[in-house]
C-alpha cells in the first residue's frame, strides 16, 4: 500500500538529524542533498535553504499520518472501518499501543531537526553576505522558533545543540546528543527567535503565503499561551526531561498569560492583509484557496506534480510529501448504490469516486464519534459551522462515470437524476426509520424514511464505517472537465496551517486564565465575534445552494456571560474540526485525559458490518506520561550511546 511507502520514506531520509546538516529542498529546481556554510554565503544559497523551509512543511501538514497524531484519542476522532496500526496504536482504546518505531508520531522530529539545522545555517552566514535583509532572514528565524515549539509541545525538551553548540549550523557528523529542558527550549530558542522574527518581517508577505508580522505574533501569543500553561501545570503532569516548572526569566504563568494576551490583540489590532472572512464557508471552499484568513498553509499546485509534492494523477509517485489527510476523514461513500429498475433491486454504483471537494478518495481512516453530532454541533441551524465541516449529502454522479442512465431509482423505488441526494446524515435523530434493507438495498446500512428517496443515516447510528466526511480537506481541482477528474491523486490544495481567527482563540483563553483585558475584549467579546460570524450563512453547502441569512443575533446571545476553558476548547472544536489542533489543545490545557477518556461510536461489534447499528461506549486509558510522545525509535538506533544513556534520553513510560 502506498501510504506505508511514503511512512518509509520519511523514515529512512529525515531520522538522523544529528548525523548531517542536511534538508531535502524540494522546491529548488537543483535539490541539494547537503547544506554547507559556504553554500549559506551567497545570495543564491540563502533563498534556496529559505525556499526548503517553506517546502519541508509539506512533511507534516498535509500527511493524513501526521494529521491522524492531531486527532486520533480525542473527542474529535477514533479509528475507522480501514484504520491500520499506525492509527489504532494511538488510540488508547484497547485496539494497540503507542509505538516508538511504528506510531508515526517520529514524523515531527524528522521534519524538523533538517530545517533547523537549515535555518541556523541561513541565520548564521546571510549576515556576513552584506544584501541579505534582516527581513528575508526572520523568515529562517522564524521557522526555526516555528519548529522548536512544535517539538516541544511534541517530545517535552528537545537538543538545542545539534553538534556544534546551542542553536548552531551543524554539517558534521554527530552520533550524541543532549535533550534541554522545555524552559531552555523557549527561552534560548522560540521566544528570541519569534520576536526578532516580529521585528523584521514585513507586514505583507514578499510572496504569496510569504511570513509576515501577523504570522509571528500569533506563533509568539501562542508560543506565550502553551508555556503559561506548562509552568502553571493545573493537573500535575510530568515533565521531561525533569526540570522545576520556572522560567529562566523569572516570570510566572500570570506574566506568560498576558503577554499571550496582548500580543493576539496587538496582531488583532493591527492585521495587516489579513481578516476574518464574512462566512464559515468561505474560509474552506476550494475556489476561496489562499484567502486572506490564512496566516501559514503548506502550498501545493495541481499543474506539477514536482512542485505539488505528489502525484496529482494517482498517488503511486512515493512522494514524501504528498497531500492526503482529507483521504482519513472520508467513509467509503462509493459503496452506496441505487437500482436501474423501480420494480426490482438491480445495483448501480450512483455515487462515483471523484475529485471534488464533497468526496475525493475514501480511505475511512478516522471516525468521528457520535458525540461529535450531538453535543459538539449540537446546533445545526444557526451554526453554520457542522454544514461547513462535513459533508452530510451525497448526491449521484453516475453520468460522469459513463453511466449513461438519466434517472436511477433509489429509497423507496423513488426516482433520483445526477446531482439529487442518494444519501444524507440526517442533523437530528428521527424516527420511523426502516434499516432493514429488505428491499431497498443501500448495500451500506443506510435506511429508509416513507416518501424519501434519499437513504438516511441519523446521528445515534454513525459508525466507524458510514460517517460524514471532513468538507473542508477534500480536494479541489479545475482540471476536472465534465468527468471524475484524478480522486486518487494527492490533494493540489494548500493545506491550512494558522488561520486568523485563532487569534481571538489565544486571546480569549488567555483572558479566562487571568490576564488584564481591553475595553471590548473580554473573553466573551472575543469569542462572540467568532460566533457571529458562525451565524451568517453564505451558503447552503450540503443543500447545494446559496443561502443568504444572518444568526449572528442567536449565537452571541447564547454565548454564557461568563466562559471558561471548557467552552474555549467546545469553540475550537466548532471552529477547526479535523484540521490537527485537537490533541495539542488537549495537551496543552491539560484536558485530554478529560475529553478523551470515552465516546460511544456504532458498528463496534463486527467493523466489516455495514448492517451495524449497535452502539457502545468505549474507554481509553490515558497515562499522565502520554502526554508527551515517544522519541522515534529510527533516532535512538543512530545515537552511539549505551543502553542506559538511550533508556534515559527516550520520554518515561516508552
């Protein structure tokens, strides 16, 4: 199977990060296998290690691998019908066990270390070449605070020296290494580098999706946001290596939570190109790409497949950096069928496997349980965000298929044409349902209403094989024509990594935990402008039409006057479902063995059963120690150091 290749690959050319000073630059049309000082003094150098920087988040964002570490364990996701090991073993629920060799969460530490290691080379050299702006500059800069936050929310503390000294260009080979402790990590590495980095970026990016002022003030406010949370430490979860929970500085995690504060409501204040878009639905839909919502995304084309990082015909290619996280989140959709006859159950496949943004390639990897339809988005009429999220209508496509037939007959022998509904997830559980498929065969389970002709499937029975897909990761493409377009190759969409809107997110939360607020920017107020915006509705995305309404009025007013984390981290689900945020917001609150310790998901009891409707609740058992991830087994193995030295450089309880 081609994702196993890809998990490979990773392995095999990222893993020994302190051996050589080395990044695949795969957006340079001369790659380099290694990076040397000399080649950092020149011009041509310097944009070349920068332009690696911007490639190498493709080896993260957008692999469903590293998307399924994000979300897997939550009260986001469990596994689903086709979940292999890589994806049960960190789901906690008695189907696996972490893994420091198989887990894929090494994925973090192979991406990073070459790009630090790529961007301290930049840092240290393009001063001396004497044109090279402080501007272009911060992006390295940037970049490695960016990663350096990412692993120690990941891993705990991590290597500031990577063989030649603290934060130091390292072309060597180095087979030692020593973690620092997660306040050495912030102070020496991400808060320096994050406020040079607001200092000398520009207030629009010098490219498209190019770093800017807003980008590093919200990585600096949430940098600020996550320590807080570290030193305060409210449920008594280890850290690694040990360490007193106090900042170099001699700052609390009050000082921490309002520097978080006034840092998001400065970039609130001062945005710059970038704003909350009018609707929910605008931010994800495919044609909207690149809006000015997005702070950081990693780009892909659909005109190369070199420079999209995967094949954008069928994923065979091997590329490390394909785009497939959409595949997790998508049920096999394409087992549904419909009937050529209205007088007996002849099995068309009505909805075909195509590249659009409803659909794309299922891979059925990562379930939403069922309280993700009934508490989470409780609200399907004024939140626009659940229809913004999932797609909960399937619709017939068959003639793109060559399927030649202008009307198929589906629930109830009722007649259906291309583009009519063959199958929807109801928003509310109804009743007189009939999931007997006695005689009108959804070959998935799916059941029938009197008078419909669409299947139904109500939220008390979605299972880990028929479930709404995520909306917003599917594919988009132009290229498609009247046909089914390429939905096995990888996504040609950029894949969103910070968004604006998160600002008032960090800065709320920071005004919960204590901070000093400004005069319109409470906690409430805050949240209230995300849910306002929640409320205006663009379009009818599952209905398929425009739908002008405003439900802001309902939403604010049903905001409580006064909120706490849990509804923070109840919005955040709202808000970026299935995108990665949730297991680091678990973590970083301290809440993850809370959320995520049971959820009640259907077809628990034979997962090939599409007839299935049986529902029970599942636990996990979360230690304190898994809130830190094991290091990858891959860098162990290359360290010349003895069994102890390993034992007590690897994360406890692995």
């Amino acid at each position: 199977m081609r994702h196993i290749k890809v998990k490979k690959y990773i392995v095999t050319a990222l893993a020994s990060v302190f051996l050589v000073g080395c990044s695949d630059n795969i957006l340079d049309e001369k790659p380099r296998a290694i990076f040397t000082p000399d080649y950092f003094s020149t011009p041509e150098g310097v944009m070349g290690g920068i332009t690696s920087m911007y490639g190498h988040l493709r080896y993260m964002y957008g692999s469903g691998y590293f998307l399924n570490t994000g979300q897997i364990a939550t009260d986001e996701s469990t596994w689903g019908q086709n979940s292999d090991g890589n994806v049960k073993n960190l789901d906690f629920s008695g189907v696996g066990v972490i893994n420091a060799q198989t887990s894929n969460t090494g994925i973090v530490w192979g991406a990073t270390f070459p790009n630090i290691n790529t961007a301290s080379g930049v840092i240290e050299n393009a001063s001396k070449i004497g044109t090279i702006s402080p501007a272009l500059i911060a992006e390295a800069r940037f970049f490695r605070a960016f990663d350096y936050f990412l692993l120690v929310q990941t891993f705990g503390g991590v290597p500031l020296d990577l063989g030649a000294g603290e934060l130091k260009f390292n072309s060597s080979t180095v087979r030692t290494s020593v973690r620092n402790t997660v306040p050495e990590v912030y102070s020496k590495a991400i808060f320096p580098d994050l406020k040079q980095a607001v200092e000398d970026l520009p207030v629009a990016g010098r490219v498209t999706g190019g770093l800017t002022k807003t980008a590093a003030r919200f990585y600096l406010a949430k940098a600020y946001l996550t320590f807080a949370w570290w030193l305060e430490n409210p449920n008594n979860i280890p850290t690694y290596p040990a360490s007193d929970r106090k900042d170099l500085d001699g700052h609390d995690a009050a000082w921490y939570y309002q520097q978080a504060y006034d840092v998001a409501v400065e970039a609130i204040n001062n945005p710059g190109p970038f704003a909350l878009l009018p609707s929910f639905y605008e931010v994800s839909v495919g044609k909207n790409d690149r809006n000015k919502e997005m702070l950081l995304y990693a780009d892909h084309t659909e005109t190369s497949s070199l420079y999209n990082g995967g094949d954008i015909g069928y994923s065979g290619g091997g590329f490390s950096t394909d785009y497939f996280a959409g595949w997790f989140g998508q049920f096999n959709y394409t087992g549904v069928r419909s009937s050529s006859s209205n007088t007996g159950w002849a099995a068309v496949s009505s909805v075909q496997r195509e590249a659009e943004q409803h659909l794309g390639r299922p891979w059925t990897m990562l379930a939403p349980p069922i309280e993700v339809f009934k508490k989470t988005f409780a609200d399907k009429t004024n939140d626009s965000r659940y229809d913004g999220t999932f797609t909960t209508v399937y619709r017939g496509n068959w003639a793109k298929a060559g399927i030649t037939a202008p009307v198929l007959y589906n629930a109830n022998y009722l007649p259906i044409a291309n583009g009519d509904p063959v199958l929807t997830f109801l928003n509310e559980d109804t009743s007189g349902i009939d999931y007997s498929n006695s005689v009108f065969n959804s070959s998935i389970g799916a059941g029938v209403l009197p008078g419909r002709a669409d299947f139904v499937i109500e939220p008390s029975v979605i299972s880990r094989i028929c479930y709404p897909g995520n909306w917003k990761l599917g594919p988009y493409r132009t290229d498609n024509g009247a046909g089914l377009g390429s939905p096995n190759g990888s996504s040609t969409r950029p894949f969103p990594i910070a968004k604006f809107s998160e600002l008032y997110f960090v800065a709320a939360e920071a005004a919960v935990k204590g901070a000093s607020v400004q005069g319109g920017k409470t906690a409430r107020d805050l949240i209230n402008v995300i849910r306002a915006r929640a409320g205006k509705w663009t379009f009818d995305n599952n209905g398929n039409k425009v739908k002008t309404q405003d439900n802001s009025a309902a939403m604010t007013a049903a905001t409580p006057m006064v909120i706490d984390i849990d509804y923070i981290l109840a919005e955040r689900s709202r808000e970026y479902f299935g995108e990665g945020y949730r297991w680091y917001d678990l973590v970083r609150t301290q809440k993850w063995t809370e959320y995520g310790n049971s959820f009640s998901i259907a077809g628990a009891t034979n997962p090939n059963d599409w007839k299935d409707h049986t529902v029970k609740v599942f636990t996990r058992t979360i230690s304190p120690q898994n809130y830190l991830r094991p290091i990858p087994t891959s860098q162990l193995d290359g360290m010349q150091m003895s069994a102890e030295e390993k034992a007590a450089y690897q994360n406890p309880g692995y």
